[in-house]
C-alpha cells in the first residue's frame, strides 16, 4: 500500500489500536493506510480533505474512514504559529478489516457489518444525533486490554452500522488509486499552499512554480492525482472558507466575505458558491439560522 506509506503502529498481538494524541497540530501530510479509522476531534478546527472533497473539522466531530483512503486533517493556519498556544485532541481507533479481523468479519452473524464497511469505503461523518453514543463507546477503548477491546470494537461497528446507513460518503475518489511517497508529499505542499494563499489573486503559473513544475505539466498531475482541475479545488477551498467566514458572525456583509476568500465581484462568487454547495450565499445563511436556531445578520 502506498500513498504517503503511512503503517499504522499495530502491535502483533494486537487487532485494534486505541491512539490519543494531543499536539500542536495535525499530521499534515495526505497519506492512506490499510486500517480503516474512526476519529473523534476532541479539539482543534481545521479542513479534512478525503479523495477529492473537503469537509470542516471542529471539535464533537466523529468521521469514519475507510481503508486506503487518501485523507488529511489540515488544521488552520494559526496552529503552525510558532508563537500560538493552540493544540488539537483527537483519539482514533484503527483496525485492518483484511488483516487479522477478517476470519472473524467473514463469520455469518457479521455479514451485516462486514457489508457496511464495503460500502462506506469512502468513508463518512457520523450523525451529531449519535455522537454522545460513538465518543462513549471510544473511550472505552482507553483501558480496554485483550478481549474487552474486540467486544467494544464490535459494539462500536454495531452503534455505527446503525446511524451510518444513510449518511453520505466523504469521497467519490480515490480509494483505488496509487500515490507514492513523494507523490503525496508533493500533493500536500500543494494544498497546503493553495489553503494558505487562496485569499490572494494566486494563478495556476504560481501554483505551478511553487510546485517546481511548468503550468503543463502541473495540470496534468494534479488532475491525475487529485480528480480536480486547479481551477476546481481553488473554488472549493474559497467556497469552504467562506462558508466557515458567513456563520462566525466575524464579517457584516457577503461582499466582504465574498472579497476576503479571493474572489474580485459579488457576481463571481455567487456563481461559484451555488455550483459547489446548490444553494446561493443568502440561502447557505437561512438554511444554517434554522438548523441551529442561532440568528446570524449578514448584509448582502
């Protein structure tokens, strides 16, 4: 397997991992592992980026990840200041559904199960509906040793097979797709300039160079690697700033929204922003008041 070779520090005598980490940051490179991850953010905000989709992070969120699939928990900017006294919490539980489980996933009785997590290989975030069940379940695993863990494991997959049904994945791409080592380095360097720069006018010939490749070649690659055009994931990174930017009650109008996350007319922005969400600006406002009861004012 091969991304960002990323092996999960399983021991021999051991089917699951419990991991706790509390750190100035998150891992920041895209990588992929065999094992299948459930990951709690217990502190820390940032973008998810799986296959080709991102997704905000903030704490109370649970996301199920599937084997081999690409992900990378890019925390804010502000979490890579050297002067900055922020720090994520998160605790994971990995296990390798092909590996040791997999004569115990092919047990009739876990038919169900086994068929869920074939078809959520892409992955998906838990329902907040079940939240207070999934994080009691994970903390479980803290002091859990020998059998104690694969009965929590199973009663862990039991609670998500029940609420993941219906959720929707985090990805359409790249669970069957290689990266090397370099490769996913490189990749991560560039999202991690697109996501620091995307406020500024920043052009596919910078990109380009700050990648040390000519723009054709770079639009070739990324395409390959990623599913998106530059032109495509820049619009998203603005579009998932700015919907961040809209409900955080720090700006009064949707222009100036619109102006700090890189875009030069109102008119642009509202064509991109429907194409990526399917609801204008205005509508993402009212729809985000009524889910969460929590009035935002935002002028247009």
């Amino acid at each position: 397997m091969k991304v960002l070779q990323f092996t999960i520090p399983v021991a021999h005598d051991k089917s699951v991992i419990f991991e706790q980490v509390h750190l100035p940051h998150f891992y920041p490179y895209l990588h992929r592992h065999e094992e299948i991850q459930i990951t709690w953010i217990q502190q820390g905000e940032g973008t998810l980026v799986v296959g080709n989709h991102m997704h905000d992070f903030a704490p109370g969120d649970v996301f199920f990840l599937g084997p081999n699939l690409p992900h990378l928990f890019k925390s804010n900017p502000e979490y890579f200041n050297s002067d900055s006294n922020k720090c994520v919490k998160a605790i994971t539980i990995f296990f390798n559904p092909n590996g040791q489980l997999h004569a115990v996933l092919d047990l009739p009785e876990m038919k169900p199960v086994k068929a869920f997590l074939q078809q959520y290989q892409h992955g998906f975030k838990v329902p907040d509906d079940a939240f207070n069940e999934i994080s009691s379940k994970m903390l479980s695993f803290k002091n859990a040793f020998g059998p104690d863990q694969l009965i929590h494991l199973f009663k862990l997959l039991k609670i998500l097979y029940h609420h993941g049904v219906k959720a929707e994945g985090l990805s359409s791409y790249g669970t069957s797709h290689r990266i090397s080592e370099n490769e996913g380095i490189r990749i991560s360097n560039i999202y991690n300039y697109i996501m620091q720069f995307y406020h500024e006018a920043i052009t596919l010939e910078d990109v380009a160079n700050a990648a040390h490749m000519t723009p054709q070649a770079f639009c070739r690659y990324f395409k390959k690697h990623t599913g998106h055009t530059f032109i495509s994931f820049l619009n998203e990174v603005r579009i998932n700033e700015s919907c961040k930017k809209l409900t955080d009650y720090t700006y009064d109008s949707i222009s100036t929204v619109a102006y700090k996350c890189g875009f030069n007319s109102i008119t642009n922005f509202n064509r991109v922003f429907r194409m990526v969400t399917g609801t204008s600006p205005r509508e993402y406002i009212d729809n985000y008041n009524r889910n969460f009861n929590n009035p935002i004012r935002v002028a247009g």
